[in-house]
C-alpha cells in the first residue's frame, strides 16, 4: 500500500510542478513514506533521516525540506515534527497526499512546520493516476482504511474507516495498466475482501478486472479471513485470470488469544475456512502472517499456534514478534508481558517450523511444468512467478521477455523459491 501510495505521491506533486531526481543530494525536498505497523520501521525511519541530513550536507546539497508521510505521520506527529533532532519541516497523513503542494510551500518558503494528518470518510484518490515505474505487474487500491479494529493494529487509527472506490472506476485504471504494457494487477486494501460499492462486493469487482483484455493475471492483498464468501472461491476455481494464491492472515492458533485481539474468527472457523478454500482450489498456494508473544500468551497458546501451522501447511509465512503500537487497544488494555527471550525463542520455532513445510512444499513442484509470468531477465537468467506467487530462476531464453507467460520445468527448490528449465 505504501509503494502505492508513494506512486499517487509522484503523479499529484508531478502534477503540481516536481520534478524526481534520482539522487538525495540534488534533491530539494525529501520525503519518506512511513509504515506505523511495526517498531523496526520507526527505527529505519529515524535512522534514514539522520543519514539523509548528513550526507546532504557531505555533499554539499541544496537547502533540503524534509517530510515525512504516511502511518506513522498519522500516529507520531507531535513526537516527530517535535523532535529537535530529527527538525523535520511537513507531515502529511495517508489521507492528505493532495494538500502536499501546499505542505511543501508552507515549509520551504514560508519556514513554518505544516503538517495534514486529517482522516477522511471518502478519500480513495480516484481521480488521480499514479506515476508508476515500467513493469509487469501494477498495484491498484480498491478501497482504504479499516473498520475491523484489531486490538494490536494501528490502521483503523491511522488510516481511517473503510471507503471503498467505484468498479467501473478501477476497471478504467486497469484498462489504461493493461495498454500501457502491465500484465499482472494486484488489487488492493487493508481488508480487501471488504470491499463494497453500491451493491457491487469484492467477486464482483474481481470479475469486472478479469474482463479486461491485456491482464493475464489478477491477485489480491490482505484479505481478512472473515470475509470469504463461497462466490469469490467459485469465480478463483473457474477464472485462470485470478491467481491461486490467497495471503490469509492467522495472526495466532489460540481461541483465547485471537479473542484478545479481536479477530472475530476461532481457530476451527479458521481450519475450516483454509478446507472449504482447498475444496474449490485445490492448487492454491496460502500464505500468513502471525504473531508470537501477543500479550499474555502463555506456552500452551503458543502450542495452539503451532499446531495450526503444522496442520494447515502455509506455504510461506511471515512471523513477528508483537511489538506494541501506541494507542491500539492493545496498548490501552494489555501490558506487554510475554519476556522478550519467550518471543525469540518461539519465534525462531516457528520459522524452523516454517522453513521445512516451505521447502517440502516447494521441493513437491520439482518435476512439474508451470507456468510462470516473467518479472525480469539480464542476459543469463530470467525470473518469472507462478500462480501461486513463487519465483522461479531459469535460464534465459532469448525470445522470452519480461511480460511474457513461459511453461518451465522445475528442477529444484529451495523454502524461497524454485529453480527451472524451459
Ligand atoms: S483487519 Fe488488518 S488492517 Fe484492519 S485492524 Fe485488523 S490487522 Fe489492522
């Protein structure tokens, strides 16, 4: 969402005049668009500005503004356009990109902190096309914002409430991707799934996307596992457009746990969820995200997490150590209790754990001929993925561009990825 949103970022400021210089230091202004999701990204975010001042000035680079965008803009502003070290000039929120012109002019000409961090109820950036960089596969977010308040998620906070944009709308964005050479869509939202306009729901939107001539290949990312009704499974099973890949988050394997942050799902709806996907999708490659040490997790929650992860085998996962987010509900509620060394220690178990059920899932396709679109090919090798969104290393092939679809044989694998021939 945030490399999206930095794509609606360029085309508004394009728009207003900017021009996007590859190098910091002929730079006027410099922007990061943040994440607010996890702690690691504030550290990288303190970090980077502190690098950018000083290699500015190394450099002997131009008077430099400095703003910062995005989640965390929403939900630190005070702390960080405060903070006498960081002397950051302008903030904007998620929902502010279209006043950055005038954020920017504020902070340049007139010397003053300007920031916008106000949410909007129907802000989806519609009418405006982002600049996106030449590729195979482009973004599109279909709707934004939250309204499922997980108690350890800041989105619905920093994001705002659900909106979602019109169908006919982001069928004209795709036609427009498919002419200019995109072959792949990835429909976007912070609950995607949720999406709802006029009548019109998520299999409905995905329908009108696969109509368009020129896009070979339709995902989509996050869905939340509650709303997953039996008519988008049907539409994936008989449309070869729509991939065979669904992100499904678990976040946590305990009923006790899950309920603590207010997932609305147990653990057997979620078993029985990833069955009734199999039922129709028998090929579908799923994937997670769960976090370890949610707040008092005790050994046995643990268990349950990793019993569900043994029995649903995702083929990838991304784990986290829960990290609290100032002013969740998680925040408010639950002191963050569960030892620091407790979350190494299970979150180096499930990745192990989740490392031998990648591999052995991958090391299952060695023989098998896929179909992969290629992403990018030098002179040697070419990189391309499946339908279940794994990548897959050949040898080049002359005649074989990136955009191309191409039938390989896979040779090897690996818990990332898969080697092949053509
Ligand atoms: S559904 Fe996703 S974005 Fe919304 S509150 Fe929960 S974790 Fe956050």
């Amino acid at each position: 969402m945030n490399e999206y949103d930095s794509e609606l970022v360029r085309s508004i400021l394009t728009k207003a005049g900017y021009a996007f210089v590859r190098e910091e230091a002929q730079a006027d202004v410099v922007m990061l668009n943040t994440c607010a999701v996890r702690e690691n990204a504030h550290r990288k975010v303190y970090g980077r500005i502190h690098e950018i001042r000083h290699q500015h000035k190394r450099e002997g680079g131009r008077p430099l503004v400095i703003g910062v965008l995005g989640c965390m803009a929403t939900n630190l502003r005070k702390a960080l356009l405060e903070d006498p070290h960081l002397k950051i000039d302008f903030i904007a929120g998620p929902d502010s990109y279209k006043k950055l012109p005038m954020l920017i002019a504020q902070a340049a000409e007139e010397g003053k902190k300007a920031f916008d961090v106000t949410l909007s109820e129907f802000e989806t950036y519609a009418d405006v096309y982002p600049v996106r960089e030449k590729g195979v596969n482009a973004w599109i977010a279909v709707m934004r914002g939250c309204n499922n308040f997980c108690t350890f998620c800041v989105v619905p906070y920093t994001r705002g409430r659900e909106r979602s944009r019109s169908p006919e709308n982001v069928v004209v964005e795709a036609e427009r991707l498919a002419a200019e050479g995109f072959r792949q869509i990835t429909l976007l939202g912070q609950n995607v799934n949720s999406y709802r306009y006029e009548g019109r729901d998520f299999t409905d939107l995905v329908e009108m996307v696969s109509r368009v001539e020129g896009v070979e290949r339709i995902r989509f990312t996050s869905p939340h596992p509650k709303d997953f009704p039996d008519r988008l499974l049907e539409l994936m099973a008989a449309d070869p457009k729509v991939c065979q890949q669904i992100h499904l988050p678990l976040q946590a394997g305990s009923n006790r746990v899950l309920e603590l942050m207010d997932r609305t799902y147990t653990h057997e709806a979620f078993l029985d969820l990833v069955a009734r996907i199999r039922a129709y999708c028998p090929e579908v490659a799923l994937s997670t995200d769960v976090i370890v040490g949610f707040p008092t997790e005790t050994d046995e929650d643990f268990e349950d997490t990793v019993r569900v992860m043994r029995e649903v085998e995702f083929d990838s996962a991304f784990i986290f150590k829960y990290s609290e987010r100032k002013n969740t509900i998680a925040a408010r509620r639950f002191p963050d209790d569960v030892p620091e060394e407790v979350k190494t220690e299970r979150i180096v178990r499930l990745n192990t754990l989740q490392k031998e059920i990648s591999l052995r899932k991958n090391q299952a396709h060695v023989g098998q001929r896929m179909r992969i679109l290629v992403e990018e090919a030098d002179t040697d090798t070419m990189k391309g993925r499946t339908d279940g969104n794994k990548m897959v290393i050949v040898p080049r092939i002359p005649s074989i561009n990136p955009g191309d679809l191409c039938d390989v044989t896979i040779t090897a694998a690996s818990p990332f990825g898969l080697k092949g021939i053509k």
